[in-house]
C-alpha cells in the first residue's frame, strides 16, 4: 500500500482546475494521487453559484474520496476556502497550503472590486463573461476571517506567494497567527504564483510533501 500523501488542489476565482495542469502532471508523475477541483460558479461548474457553503462542500467531497488525509493546497480563493475548511474539519487533512491568499479580506480594495463586479454584470449580464463569480465570491467571503482560523489549526501550515503579489503583505500577520508556519516568497511571481513559476511552485510542494508526517489513520 501507497504510504505518499494524496493531494486535492482548490483554484481561484474566474478560473477552474485546468490551472493546475502543471502540478497534476508534476505530482502524478512523482507517484502522488492528486486531485484539481472546480469550485461552484467554476469550469464544469459555471452554471451553479458561488457560495461559502458550496465551496466548502465541494472540497469536503474531494477529500472523502482519498484514501487517507491529503494536503489541501488552495490559490486565492480556493486558499481562503481550503483554510476555512481545514479548521473546520482538521481530522480529514495532513496539512494545508495557502497560495495567494495572506491578507484579510476587507477595506477599500474590496469595495471597490464588488463595484466593478457588480456594474460589469448589470452592463453585460451572465454572457459579459465570469464577473458574476466575483460578486458571488466577495458576498461569500463577506466578513470571512482568515486569522481566526489560523489561530485554531493545529495542522501544517505552508503559505506561498509571488514576490509581485500584492496579497502577500499580510503575511507576517499569518506567521504570527499561526506559530510554526512557513512561508516561501518566489521571485518574479505575481498572484497565479503556480502559473507564473510552476517550476518553482513544484518544487515547493515536493519539499511540503517531504516534510510531512506519515500519514495518520481517518478517524
């Protein structure tokens, strides 16, 4: 029997799984049983709405259909997702990676892109393109505090991000939330760190999957 930890990877906004194309070949080929998912709103998934609770059901599904706890590994929205799950369900997970998510979700930066969402639906409606997922998102996530979850994980805690990204400048604040975390900051990347340095981000992953214990028994 297989003693490698699966793997279940949760996308951003206006995306889908095909992001993680790299990271599945990457992982498949490193033996790691690995998973990318669309969250509602979302590739396979377009025609349903985004929520709190249906992402977090999309991911609780993935996760019942490993065979032993898997890292969950998340990108900006699914990174939120993928740490609101984990410390609600810390049992069913081996550890967690957050890409592209260290800040709060809040002040004028979010008001202003739940405005530009909202006109870009009213002007062009759902054939205007994938702006509706982004008003469903910010709904969703509406007074969501990454920090309070952190501060009651007791699993592994990885965060990744871009150098460019200007959504990891909160990350000291995760660090601290969390003690023991670790973070890596990749040169040249912007947000889409797995896509703007997949060789990077890869290895960063290995490392995470090495550093794991063996996995433990579903409870």
């Amino acid at each position: 029997m297989t003693t490698e930890h699966p793997i279940v990877l949760v996308h951003g906004t206006r995306t889908s799984g095909r992001i993680w194309d790299d990271q599945v070949r990457a992982l498949t080929e490193g033996g790691h049983a690995t998973m990318a998912i669309d969250l509602p709103g979302h590739g396979s998934r377009a025609e349903e709405r985004f929520t709190f609770t249906g992402g977090l059901t999309a991911i609780d599904e993935a996760v019942a259909a490993c065979d032993r706890p898997p890292l969950l590994v998340g990108l900006s929205l699914g990174g939120y997702m993928s740490l609101a799950y984990a410390a609600r369900h810390q049992d069913r997970l081996a550890g967690v990676v957050l890409a592209g998510c260290s800040t709060e979700i809040k002040g004028k930066p979010l008001r202003f892109y739940r405005r530009v969402s909202t006109r870009a639906v009213r002007a062009f409606g759902r054939g205007g393109g994938t702006w509706h997922v982004v008003g469903d998102m910010l709904s969703a996530l509406h007074g969501y505090s990454p920090l309070a979850d952190l501060r009651v994980l007791h699993l592994p805690v990885w965060l990744v991000n871009g150098s460019r990204d200007p959504l990891r400048f909160g990350a000291r604040r995760y660090l601290t939330a969390r003690p023991g975390s670790r973070q890596w900051v990749v040169p040249k990347a912007g947000h889409d760190v797995n896509s703007h340095a997949p060789v990077a981000f890869n290895r960063i992953l290995m490392d995470v999957l090495h550093e794991l214990r063996p996995p433990f028994a579903r409870v």
